[in-house]
C-alpha cells in the first residue's frame, strides 16, 4: 500500500513537473527550420509574460531581424514598424518601434549572455523593453546584467545561425532580412 501511494505521488509530480516546464516552451518558426526556446519565468516573469501575450497573439509574426551583426546576435521584435505584413512596415524604422504595451522595468539577473540566450533589446533606459529581443550567436559577457536575460534557444540553434547578415559598416543593418514566420507557445 505505501509503495503504492509513493507511486501515485512520483507520477502526479512528475506530471506537474512536465506541465509546468511545458508552458514555458515556445516555438519559433524560421525559413530554415523551427527553434525551440525555454523562457525563465522564474528570473524575469513580466518579460516572460510580454513575449508569451505578443507572440501567442500573432504579433512576432512576419517581423524582421532587422539587425543581424556577424558573431554576436540577431535582432528583432518590432512589432510596429518590422512586420512586413503591416501596413506600418518601414524598413528604414525597423528597430525605432515597439507594442501598443507599456514599457518593462529591468529584470536584470545573473544568467550570462551566452550562445543561444534570448535577451529584450532596449534603449538607454534600462526600464524601455518593450517588443524587441535578440539571439545570441556567441557569448557576449559585455552584456550580462544590463538587459534582461528571458530565455535560450534549446534546439535549433543552427536555424538561427542561417539568419542573414547585416551590413558590419550599417552596424548590422539588414537589407531583405529573413522574418519570423511565427512565434508562439508549444
């Protein structure tokens, strides 16, 4: 009988276990193949919440890496001005927009800027995330602790790795960059 009910507590918790770190996966869809990112709810909640309510509402859909710099990362996330589907679309504004949504207060941790990891771009204000995040290509320990570190690429980084390239003198500008074909939670 206990090694029974001890049975039925492993299972229930594991179950739980699976549930939970489920919500925290999401897919996203590129020309090359699909990434499979994990999101730390746990180290920055509200960034996590923004990029589940943008992205499960269709709105990383069709935007650009409108940045891309040669070993070190691939931007994107403007949802004003980077969805190519949009009537709003301006390249050459690309990367100046954001959501409908309020700004995010920093949720600086200690998680390091390695390969794979997902961090919110924003401006000189550390409190002005709002839609834009980028994928590390490479380790960039510069950056630790001064963006908010939100999740990593768990597979298919060598789908990331296939974005294209932005102009190194136009500090990574892209002309007809690659999009997201959709984002969204597993």
């Amino acid at each position: 009988m206990n090694k029974f009910f001890i049975s039925i507590l492993v299972m229930f918790f594991l179950t739980i276990n699976q549930t939970m770190s489920e919500e925290n996966i999401m897919i996203l869809k590129l020309k090359d193949g699909d990434v499979k990112i994990e999101l730390f709810e746990d180290v920055a909640p509200n960034h996590v919440k923004r990029i589940k309510e943008l992205a499960n509402s269709g709105k990383y859909n069709n935007v650009v890496f409108h940045r891309v710099i040669d070993g070190f990362m691939a931007q994107t996330g403007d949802v004003k001005f980077g969805n190519t589907e949009s009537k709003e679309f301006d390249l050459r504004r690309a990367g100046m927009g954001g959501s409908d949504l309020p700004d995010l207060k920093e949720e600086f941790n200690s998680l390091p800027h390695e390969r794979g990891t997902l961090s919110m771009a924003r401006s000189s204000d550390p409190n002005s995330a709002n839609s834009q995040f980028f994928i590390c290509f490479k380790a960039a320990p510069f950056l630790d602790r001064q963006y908010t570190v939100f999740g990593k690429v768990i597979e298919g980084m060598e789908n990331v790795d296939k974005i294209k390239r932005g102009d190194e003198n136009n500090n990574g500008s892209v002309s007809d960059p690659d999009k997201i074909i959709s984002f969204k939670s597993l």
